[in-house]
C-alpha cells in the first residue's frame, strides 16, 4: 500500500510548500513513484516543480468538484518518476462549491482512491488554513507532516491544528496520524531557534525529525525556476537536508512494514 502524506501548517511562510516539493521530488529521485497533489490555490506547488499553470485547463477542483479522474489531470515533470496533481485558479472557489455537495470532506479521498495504487507515495500540498480543503487533504491521507518554523510565531496556532487533526480523526478518518513534525529555516546561530526547538517537544514528543530544515537561498531561488532543490542545488545545505529528510521517511517505511 502506498503512504499518504499531507502536509500542514495553517500558519503560511513555514516552509510547507518547499517541504512538499522537494520532499516528492527527492523520493522520486532514490527510486519512488510519487505524486504530489497541489491542493492550495496559490498553486506554488505546481508551478515550483515546473506546471505552466497558465497553459493547465484542468486540475485537482475538477477532480474535487467534476468527478475527473485524478489520472486525467496528473501531469509529469521533469523528475523520472514524479507526476503532479496540479491547482488551478477555479481552485479558490472550491471552499464555497463543497460545501453543498454530498460526501464533501471525501472528495479528495474518493478521487485518490482510483489511483492510489499507481504510486508508492502520495504527497498533498494543503493551503495554509484549516478549510475545507484542508479537511479533504486530511481525510484523503492516513499521515500528516507538519513543517514549523523556528520561531515564536510560528508555534501560534499549533494547537488549534492538533485538535483539527483529532476532530478528523475522531469523526471522519480514525487511522490519520501524525508522522511528525520537521523544523524549517533552522539557523544554530541563533538562540532563539534552539528555545523553539526545546518548546516544540512539548506539542511533538518523540515525533520530531532528525533532519533538520536550514536556512538556505538556494531554496528559496529553486521554484523561481520551476524546480525542486535536487534539480537546482542538490548539494547545498538545503537540498542534502531534504534528501536527509526522505531518507528518514523511508526508514519509517521500513518500520511500518
């Protein structure tokens, strides 16, 4: 069976996105089947790993509100072995659309079944909200990675997302957990980044990553170019992170097999 994976943080610029690109594109990259689904509006994910959003006609909301088989919108990339489910613009009105359509918060779930099996790794992109769509990512995963920043505000809202998790878990998808929770633009330079750090423990005991995410430019110039950091810099700090990062990911898959 493959592993479902949403990313989350409602909370934007904490690396959630680059997580999700980069964390598809390195799996795919050591031998994966991946498919990384855009479910934020913005569309950053699509358009980070090289999606044309301009000349893209149709995508996850057609999925979501259409019924169109997810193999009839998942495009392929430039990385062997990494496809992507992109966004579209109509993707911003999909909050208000689902909210009266039967079975509303599975929408995702039904539409990833078809095609579950086509891929050893699903990876969903969620906005940076806790939304509707940001339920159907839950409810269509069975595990949930949390990117925080390393600072004070970015632990803001961190309880409010646990207990969005539980709502899920509890009412909708009783085997989602949380995989754990990875730390992004790391500096060990700073103080401040290790008091966060040591207060993180306190909401993820035992479900920190190794990896830690750094601070890195070459991370934030890589979507620029529509590519993920193992196409851009693989050898700069953040793309050996990332790499890291998979690397622990398969190890889990070890365990859970």
């Amino acid at each position: 069976m493959p592993r479902i994976i949403s990313v989350v943080n409602q909370k934007g610029g904490v690396g959630k996105t680059t997580t999700a690109i980069n964390l598809a594109s390195c799996l795919a990259h050591m031998g994966k089947f991946v498919l990384l689904v855009d479910l934020d509006p913005q569309g950053n994910a699509s358009s980070g790993i090289g999606v044309r959003l301009s000349e893209t006609d149709r995508g996850v909301y057609h999925t979501l509100i259409d019924g169109v088989s997810m193999r009839d919108i998942a495009q392929s990339t430039a990385i062997d072995g990494l496809r992507v489910a992109p966004s579209t613009i109509d993707l911003a009105g999909a909050r208000i659309e689902l909210v009266n359509i039967d079975r509303r918060e599975f929408r995702l779930h039904d539409g990833i079944l078809e095609v579950r099996n086509d891929y050893d790794f699903i990876i969903i992109d969620c906005p940076p909200s806790l939304c509707l769509l940001t339920v159907n990512g839950l409810v269509a995963s069975e595990e949930v990675l949390i990117p925080v920043q390393t600072e004070y505000y970015a632990l803001e809202g961190l309880s409010q997302l646990i207990a969005t998790i539980d709502l899920v878990k509890q009412n909708l998808k009783p085997e989602l957990q949380i995989t754990g929770a990875v730390m992004t633009m790391y500096d060990d330079r700073n103080k401040l980044s290790q008091d966060v750090f040591t207060e993180l423990y306190k909401y993820f005991p035992n479900k920190i990553f190794r990896t830690v995410v750094p601070r890195n430019v070459k991370l934030a110039e890589a979507p620029s170019f529509g590519q993920s950091i193992i196409q851009y810099a693989r050898r700069s700090p953040g793309g050996k992170a990332y790499h890291r990062l998979a690397r622990e990911i398969l190890e889990q898959d070890i365990e859970i097999s």
